[in-house]
C-alpha cells in the first residue's frame, strides 16, 4: 500500500506502490477502468467495461522515476519536442518525468469517477523553467475518458507554454486503420524536415508518420476494422493535433519499444504548439476526451 492511500477515501480507487517503486492509482467502476502512475501522472490504461483497452503500453515500457513510460498519456509540458533553444533540457518537458501529488477522488452522480493530480514548481522545475505554477489534471473515469489539464499562472509575470496530451491508442493493425477528421489541414511534416503540407482525406499507414496538424480543433475518429470499433477523439484549449507512428526502424531503434511494437499503436495527441501566453492569475485548460463507439 502506497501513503497516497490514506488521503483518499473513495469506493473503487485505490494507491499502491509496485515492485518497481513506482505508486499506481486504480480507478474501478461501474462503466470503466483506469491506471495510473503519479510518476508523471501518466494514465497507462483506460478500458470501458466490456472492451478491450483503448490505450496502448508498451510491453518494455520502464518504470523508473527519470524516465518516461512509453505509452498511455504522456504529459507533454510545458513544452513539446525539443526544448526550442537548449537540447540538454528533457525533450517535451519535465511534467511526465515528476513525481505528482494525487489530491482528490470523488464518485460523481452518473457513476463516474473523478480524480485530481497537482503539480507545482519545484528548485528542480525551476532550474529547468524559471516561472511560478500551478497545475491540475483533473481525470473522469466513466463510460469515456476525460481529461483536462489546466494551468495558473502563479507568478509575477507572464509565461509561454505549450504541450501535449500525448495519447497512444491500442489498435489491431496499423495498416488497416485509418483517421478521420483531418481532411484539408496543414500539416508541419518532422520525416520531411518540418515541410508544410495539407492532408487529402483520411490518414493512413505504410510508413512513419509524425505530422503536426495546425490551426485544428476537430474531433479525430480512429477507425479500426480489426477491433470492430472507433475511438472518437475529441479535444478543446488545443492548437494542433499531432500524429504519431514511428514503423519499424524507430521502433527497433527505442530500447523501451518492441521490433514490431508500432504494428499495434498510433498517437493522436492534443497538442498547444503554437505557445499560449498566460498572464499572472491567468489560467488555461487543454483538455481531451476518448470514447469507443463499438
Ligand atoms: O509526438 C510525436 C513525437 O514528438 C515524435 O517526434 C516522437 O519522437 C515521439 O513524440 C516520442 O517522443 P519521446 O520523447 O517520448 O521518445
């Protein structure tokens, strides 16, 4: 049993700290399912009662304190990629490599379950990103997964940010899916050196693909013949989408993928590339939401 546990007092979640050290939150009820770690407050699975999980984890994924796991909801904060003027920074940030604090969890009307994970600067954060914050990453374990991760500014000046929820979703095979929803928009091409280009109908796989979508708010629909069913994406307080699947030579060359582990994941991240300022007191909120229609 994790100390977490003590805090909360709620039917259907509960804390406990795995053999690698790493404490991990259950949220059990009627309509789904759902685990995560504090360690970057990264949800590793969602299943909706009677399905098969909606997120993909790495079968070598590492549970270590300085790494991030490879798979279900990276946070990507407060910057996405690589740190834009120092590459000795952690790529995509500190957020999902920190330890957070779970602070509520309470059982909604509907049957729903709801957590809430906070996170604010620390003499670590601040060598890394020298600004005062806090953030909430509130979580809603129903029938579908909410999401909402939102930022104060509890500085004295303002801050850029940006970031990305970072969603791997579990699919039968990647060359019979296909996404939907990003039909004539631009996208920032990194296998093309960041070539701006325009999508012509739905997405598909035969080779990596890790595109920035920009200028979206659209709802996405993951398409996946080989599961029966759809996941329908949806997101707000997000300028782009990004979509990720690295194939098979990135996949053989990340030690915590498998050769072929890219053959039954893809990304669609909700992404805030373009930078949002926040002014002192100010808050903002990037949030998405996942649900099956099977
Ligand atoms: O979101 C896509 C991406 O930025 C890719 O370029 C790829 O590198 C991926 O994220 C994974 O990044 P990571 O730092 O988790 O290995």
């Amino acid at each position: 049993m994790s100390e977490a546990n003590s805090l909360i007092n709620c039917p259907g979640v509960s804390v406990e700290t795995q053999s690698h050290g790493l404490d991990k939150v259950v949220i059990d009820n009627d309509l789904g399912r759902c685990e995560l770690y504090l360690h970057g407050a990264h949800i590793t699975s969602f299943t909706p009662k009677g399905e098969t999980d909606l997120l993909w984890l790495s079968p070598k994924a590492v549970f270590c304190a300085d790494k991030a796991i490879r798979g279900g909801i990276p946070i990507c904060w407060p910057w996405f990629g690589a740190h834009p003027s120092d590459s000795s920074k952690p790529a995509h940030g500190f957020a999902r490599v920190t330890q957070w604090q779970l602070d509520s969890a309470v059982a909604l009307e509907n049957g729903a379950t709801q957590v809430c994970l906070k996170l604010s600067e620390s003499e670590q954060s601040l060598s890394l990103w020298p600004h005062r914050f806090e953030l909430v990453y509130q979580i809603v374990v129903g029938k579908q997964l909410d999401i909402a991760l939102t930022v104060t500014n509890t500085d004295e000046s303002a801050f850029d940010i940006g970031g990305a929820l970072h969603s791997y979703f579990n699919i039968h095979d990647v060359e019979q899916v296909s996404i939907k929803g990003l039909d004539g928009i631009c996208y920032r091409d990194k296998v093309e050196g960041f070539a701006q280009n325009q999508q012509n109908g739905d997405i598909k796989f035969t080779q990596e693909v890790d595109r920035v979508y920009i200028d979206t708010e659209d709802t996405c629909y993951l398409q996946d013949p080989g599961f029966d069913r759809t996941i329908e994406i949806s997101k707000s307080g997000s300028d782009s989408t990004i979509v990720w699947n690295p194939w098979q030579d990135k996949s053989q060359s990340m030690a915590d993928m498998s050769d072929d582990g890219y053959q039954t994941m893809v990304c669609i991240e909700a992404g805030s590339t373009g930078g949002v300022n926040i002014a002192p007191g100010q808050q903002h909120c990037l949030a998405q939401s996942i649900k099956c229609r099977c």
